[in-house]
C-alpha cells in the first residue's frame, strides 16, 4: 500500500541545508495500523507529509497505491491525495463558521457531487463517529474530542483506504485521546483501512500493529 525506497529530505535555508529524513526505507501492508514514534526533529511528520503527497522526496521513491509520487504530475498527485488519503491533524483545521454535518460536506461539495447524496453520507460518516446529535453545531460548541471525531468524520469523506494521522491526541485529555485511538482502531478493522499515526505517547501506540521509531532522519528500529 505504501513503500519507501530510501527516502531523503533536506531542506535550504539560506545557504544551510536541513536534514529532515536521511534515508528511510519502510513497507506498509494494506491494512495495517502503523505508529512511527521519535524525539522532535527526527522527521516523523516530514514522513507523514511525504505518504499523503504533501511534499515530495529529494531524493528516493515514494510509492502510494502502485504510484510513485515523483513521476506524477501535480494535478494527479492531487487527485490521489483527494480519493486515496484522508487527514486527522492535530488542530483539526476544521471551518469554523460552518455546522458539524457542513464541515463534512464541503469536500464532496467542493468535488462536484449532488447535495442530497452529500448530505446522506455525511449524515452516516457523523453517525459512525458518535456526533449525529451533534450535527448542527459549529465546531467552537463542540468539546475537543467531539471535535477530533468531527475531524475523523471528514477525513473518511471519500472513503480513502489511507488514514494518516499527525498526533490526533496531542491536545485532548487522556481519557478523550483513548476514545479517539479506539475509534481509529475501530475504523482500521472494520473497514481495512490502513492507518498510520504519528505520536509522542508510548500508550497511544500500543493501539498499532506495528511501532517504528527514527531519530535524526533515519529508522532507528523498527518492530511491533
């Protein structure tokens, strides 16, 4: 599902060259729920920007469902982002002047498709999560793990087979952060969807199959 051919990162400032990733080479099985752990700046969301086509490699391959991210033109690699991959971020990035079940539409809205099949599925995606008595209030009523679950909600908007998720729990309280890792489980069994999360929280990962961890760019192990 997802491959990394010996991946390097580096970014210019000025005339200084920052090393973000120094040679990752990692297999994801479809399916399968994938925790990457490491100390700041060891390029665990630099990893994660480059599964979603967020960015591209310096130097390496990225392969995302059979395609490699550096052949694609822009407008391909958007669209597999856009159909293949969903987003949980940390701060939500939802729009805040918009209701629950609005925030949910608006990327199969803004994708063309009819109202009325919008509205239904996301009236199911906010049943899945917990939130369908929540879904005519904007995101400032709704408590912080509500609103992660919103997150969710609208990540799963195009079904993708991929989840990626930069600290989902970084800003709830622990129990919340339970909820929303038992959710991410839930949805990685239920619908096989492969899921690969980023976190600082040992306990968070204990939810994956799998647990690797890099430090300065490189994977330093790498087991369940």
């Amino acid at each position: 599902m997802i491959r990394s051919l010996d991946v390097h990162k580096v970014y210019k400032q000025g005339k200084n060259e920052i090393v973000a990733l120094a040679g990752v080479s990692l297999d994801i099985q479809k399916g399968e729920f994938l925790c990457i752990m490491g100390p700041s700046g060891s390029g665990k969301s630099t990893l994660l920007h480059l599964m979603g086509g967020l960015d591209r490699p310096t130097r390496g391959e990225l392969i995302i469902d059979g395609r490699i991210i550096s052949q694609m033109p822009d407008h391909e690699v958007t669209l597999l982002r856009r159909n293949k991959i969903g987003f949980v971020f940390q701060f939500f990035n939802l729009l805040p002047t918009l209701t629950a079940i609005e925030n949910v539409m608006v990327p199969l809205i803004l994708d063309g498709q009819p109202t009325g099949p919008v509205r239904s599925r996301a009236e199911a995606l906010l049943r899945e999560v917990g939130l369908e008595s929540r879904k005519d209030h904007l995101p400032e009523e709704l408590s912080g793990g509500e609103v992660q679950r919103l997150a969710i909600a609208r990540a799963l908007a195009f079904n993708p087979p991929i989840l990626l998720a930069d600290e989902p729990t970084g800003n709830l309280d622990s129990k919340t952060g339970e909820e929303i890792l038992k959710l991410l489980r839930q949805i990685n069994r239920e619908e096989g969807c492969t899921v690969v999360m980023v976190t600082h929280n040992r306990e968070a990962a204990g939810f994956g199959d799998r647990v690797i961890y890099l430090r300065d760019g490189k994977i330093e192990q790498d087991g369940s």
